[in-house]
C-alpha cells in the first residue's frame, strides 16, 4: 500500500514545504481521505485517478478543498465522484458546504455525462469496500462526528486515528486486527497547551503516550500527523523524547510503502 501525506504549502520556487496545515491522505494513487489539500497538491495523472474520497468529519482543514477539486473536474467526469462519508457527516455537508450558498450542491448536478457527484453512506459496524481497499470506520473522540480508519488491502493494512483525544473502541478494534503495518496518529498541540487539546479533543506528545499504552500491537510503524505549524518543532522535540520505538513523524509529499 502506497500512501502519501499531500502538502499543503510550498515555497518561493513551488517546493513542498514540511508544514501541514491541511490534511488530506493519498492512497495507492487513486483513493483520498480526507481533501484538505486535494485539488492543489494532486499530480495531473493523480488527478485523472482519484474518485473515491473518504471524508472522516467536517472541519475545514479536512475539506477546504473537496468543492474546489470537483468543480475543476466537473465536465470531464464521466462517472460521479464517490464521496464517502458516515451519514452524520454527509448531512453536515449538505447543510454547511454543498447548500447553493458557500458552493453549488454537486449531488443534485449533472454533465454531459451524467451526475457528477454522489454520497455513499459508510457503516461502523462492518467492514466496506472503496475502490481496491477494505475499510473499517470506527467512531473517536472530536467535537464534532469523527471516525477514524482501519484501509487494508491484500498485503498490509494501516490504520488513521483522524483527529481525536481520549478514546477506546478504536484501540479495542485495532487490537482485534490481526496484522497491523502502520498507524497515523494525530499530535496537535505542544505539552504545555494541554488545556486547548482537551478543550478542542486533540493530542499532545504527553497525551498521545498514554493513549498508545492501549494498543497491543508492537513492531508497527507509529507516525504523527495534524502537526500545528506553529508548534512544530516543539512538538517533534516532546515526542521524540517520548523514546517510543518506531514513532516517527510523517512527511509531507513523501510517499511511504506499506
């Protein structure tokens, strides 16, 4: 399983640059979670590939850019795009983005082709298919609803904590996963902005180390995400003194290999 951290900034000279302020994961190529940075950081022929995307909850880092990568697209898509999302989320984009006010409501529209946009419903008490990938949802911790995600395909299997604080059945499920290759764990804020974290249901280094003595699972890659910019240095400095073994940081536009 290829799976790619698409940045969200770049430089003078068009680089990508290592601060992450919008999330947005790219898998295999052709499936997307979340779309925080969609449509400006996709290749071209990723453009033309991706037409699942799996929407973990509403906040805007994690969808800034899902209307904008449709528009773009919408005359040349000869099938909708997928937009897979638990029917909690799906209602609160209708209400708050796709509602004819802040963007056009795509699941009503059509082309030349047909609709250019439709809503799949995910479960979260079973496992579902998008594209080539097996997906389990499992509900976590935020203020507003939030899933995270088991993605497995025929090989490997990588589980994405979404944005969350303290929880429970996420760990339980990932520790009835039999085989685990990696985790994306988020780590928002800095030890000493404990009380933002808790208040807004985030992690910090401190917080995120008693939340992994939960899981079973040893040997797996562990790589943090949703790193406010601000912060960052400080927040890797908190976790790589945490001397948990394989917990790393991930990169964006680095592609890793599972």
């Amino acid at each position: 399983m290829k799976i790619q951290l698409l940045p969200s900034t770049f430089d003078a000279q068009g680089h990508a640059t290592l601060e992450q302020r919008l999330t947005c994961f790219l898998i295999d190529d052709c499936v997307a979670v979340d779309a925080g940075s969609l449509a400006i950081a996709l290749t071209t022929d990723q453009r033309g590939k991706v037409r699942d995307i799996i929407v973990t909850h509403p906040h805007m880092d994690h969808i800034a850019s899902l209307p904008i990568f449709i528009d773009d697209l919408y005359p040349t898509l000869t099938k909708p795009m997928r937009i897979h999302a638990t029917q909690e989320v799906i209602d609160l984009l209708e209400r708050d983005v796709f509602n004819w006010n802040v963007y056009p409501r795509f699941s009503d529209l059509k082309n030349d082709y047909g609709p250019v946009m439709e809503y799949l419903p995910i479960p979260t008490d079973r496992a579902f298919s998008v594209a080539h990938l097996s997906v389990v949802a499992v509900p976590v911790n935020h203020i507003v609803p939030t899933v995270g995600l088991i993605i497995s395909d025929e090989r490997s299997s990588v589980a994405f904590s979404s944005d969350t604080a303290e929880t429970q059945e996420f760990w339980d499920v990932l520790n009835k996963t039999q085989h685990l290759d990696a985790l994306l764990i988020e780590a928002s804020f800095p030890n000493e902005m404990a009380n933002l974290a808790e208040v807004s249901r985030h992690f910090t280094p401190a917080s995120l180390r008693k939340e992994l003595e939960k899981l079973n699972h040893n040997g797996m890659d562990i790589l943090a995400v949703h790193i406010k910019p601000t912060y960052r240095e400080t927040i890797i400095s908190q976790l790589k003194a945490l001397n948990i073994p394989k917990l790393g940081v991930m990169e964006p536009g680095k592609t890793y290999n599972w």
